[in-house]
C-alpha cells in the first residue's frame, strides 16, 4: 500500500513538476519520496537552486514561506494548511514593535522559526545551524534575539562578548526534555554519548557532549566512533539514525519528544497535494516579502 502510494507520486511529481521538500522530522515514508531533505537551513535554500514550477514543503508553515520569500516565481504549496510551529507564533507584530522600542540600540536576531510577518522587523535572521557563527560574524555587540530563549542562551555561552537579551518564546517539543530525563537516561545508558539540540533548556544542554542542530546531531553520529548515544531532539531523528547506523545504538532521551505539528502530514496528504485536492499554496504581499527577504539575505552573507 505505501509502495504503491509513493510509485503514484514518484510519476505524478514529474508530470505536474513538482519538486518535494521534505524536513528531517517527516516520517521515513515521506523522506524516500522527497527530492531533498534537511534541516531548516537546507531545506530554506534549496529551492532556489531547482527548476520545477512547483515547490511542495511536507514540514510546516514558517518553512514553506521561506522558500516563497527566497523563489517568488515558484508556486510553493503547504502540505497541510494547520501544520504550524507555536514557536513561530508565540510573538506577534504589535510585541516585536514595542520590543525595538523598548531595545533601540539591539539588533534584532531572529530564528527562522518565525512568521514572513515578523520577519519584516528583524535585521539578521539564524537557523540553529548558523546562529554561532552569523552572531559571532556580526559587528554588532548589542543584540535582541527573538523568539527562542533557549537558543538565544546557548548562543550567549559559544559568543560571550555579545550582549544578547532573549524574550520567554521557546520550542514547546524540545523545552518539555528535563535534566532528570538526562540523569535517567544516562543511568540506564552509562557509555552512550549524549546529543542534544540548543532548543532544549540549559540545563539539559549543559549536561550533552555535543550540542547542535538536526544536521549537526547526524554529523556528529557519523564522525564518532561511538556505540551508543542518547538523542535530545525530536524523536524522528532516533529513528532516522537507527536506520542509517543499524550496527549503533539510539535511545531518545523521552519518548514524549515528538511534534505534534511536524508529524500532521501523511503521505495520502502528499499525494493529494500533487492532484491539486489538497494543501494550501503560500501567497503574501510583494511588499511583505522583499521586506521579510531583507533578514534572510543578511542570513546569506553572515553564513559565508
Ligand atoms: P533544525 O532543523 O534547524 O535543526 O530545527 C529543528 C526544528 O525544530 C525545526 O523546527
Ligand atoms: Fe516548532 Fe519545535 Fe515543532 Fe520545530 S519541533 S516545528 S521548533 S514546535
């Protein structure tokens, strides 16, 4: 049933030139199909570099509008309209506006997992890959990073010569990971390494051996020679290691690191999509996006 879903949008995506994005946390059935995959830093840039008149994002909001502020001339389409990161939604306008106030000699940093609408306020935006090295590449010293306090935090530590003021937004997913979660975990688990994403709390990333973005936990695996490693980060990625390095060992550090959000595609949703029955195609104002791509090209730069 699977095989002949995905054999059906293999042929159909190249009838309707369709190009399949597909971020990391997507389930294994999503990821066989999709003609990319990565984290948000990948999958942001990806498209500009493809033909295809279409663009379809199985992943969820902020990164389909991304790939529409990046290639205005390509229809991008939302795999399911309600997928949606809370993180991306937990400032709105009005607050970002009072923060600069508030804040007038802070830069404004913000984590791509924010709305185009917010975008169009910040100066310099990070992808948890890149915020270390855009930040610390920055001649600014004064910076007000948004929305990820957690983040914002782990930044602060890699680049202590900034001044870096966070605000309470966070990864609902990632902050739920506790340091009694890690002092189980490592109880049961004494000679696995333990990796974790920056959205976690401090605590908790005190306490990992390697901190660092989806792509950067798989490098991490792929470099070492270790046997056995306890994942901090949504639990999708347990499973994509797992299958990659069958001879290794994963335990997630909970088994409640899940995204609700991230996991509402299915692959009957892609297909549906490519059939025009289904899906959402992400439309804003010229205005919005030049203004919004203005953070994003700084992003560009910085990352050099
Ligand atoms: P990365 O893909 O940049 O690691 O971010 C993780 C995440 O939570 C995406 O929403
Ligand atoms: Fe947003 Fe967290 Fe889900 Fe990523 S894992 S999409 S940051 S809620």
């Amino acid at each position: 049933m699977i095989a002949d879903v995905q054999k059906e949008i293999l042929s159909l995506k190249k009838e309707k030139d369709f190009c399949i994005l597909a971020h990391c946390y997507q389930t294994p059935d999503i990821l066989e199909i999709a003609d990319f995959t990565g984290d948000s830093f990948a999958l942001s840039t990806k498209a500009m570099d493809v033909e295809n008149k279409n663009i379809l994002m199985c992943g969820v909001r902020f990164m389909a509008e991304t790939v529409k502020i990046f290639s205005p001339d390509k229809k991008v389409w939302l795999s399911k309209p309600d997928a949606g990161c809370p993180m991306a939604e937990q400032l709105d306008i009005d607050s970002l506006r009072k923060l600069r106030e508030q804040y007038p000699d802070h830069v404004v940093v913000a984590y791509v997992n924010t709305t185009a609408e917010l975008k169009t306020l910040c100066d310099v935006c990070v992808t948890s890959s890149s915020a270390v090295q855009i930040i610390s590449n920055m001649p600014e010293k004064k910076i007000l990073f948004i929305p990820d306090c957690n983040l914002g935090s782990y930044v602060q530590k890699q680049v202590p010569d900034k001044e870096i003021v966070t605000i309470n937004g966070g990864c609902p997913v990632h902050s739920s990971l506790t340091a009694e979660d890690v002092r189980k975990a490592k109880a049961a688990h004494p000679t696995a390494q333990f990796l974790v994403h920056p959205e976690c709390i401090p605590a908790v990333v005190e306490m990992a051996d390697y901190a660092g973005s989806t792509t950067g936990i798989m490098d991490y695996v792929a470099k070492s020679d270790c046997r056995e490693f306890i994942i901090g980060t949504e639990n999708s990625i347990v499973q994509h290691l797992q299958l990659a390095y069958p001879e290794k060992m994963f335990y997630p550090l909970s088994k409640h690191c899940v995204c609700p959000d991230m996991k509402l595609t299915s692959l009957t949703d892609v297909l549906s999509v490519i059939k025009g029955h289904a899906g959402e195609e992400i439309n804003m104002s010229e205005e919005m996006r030049i203004q919004a791509k203005k953070c994003m090209d700084r992003m560009l730069e910085l990352g050099k």
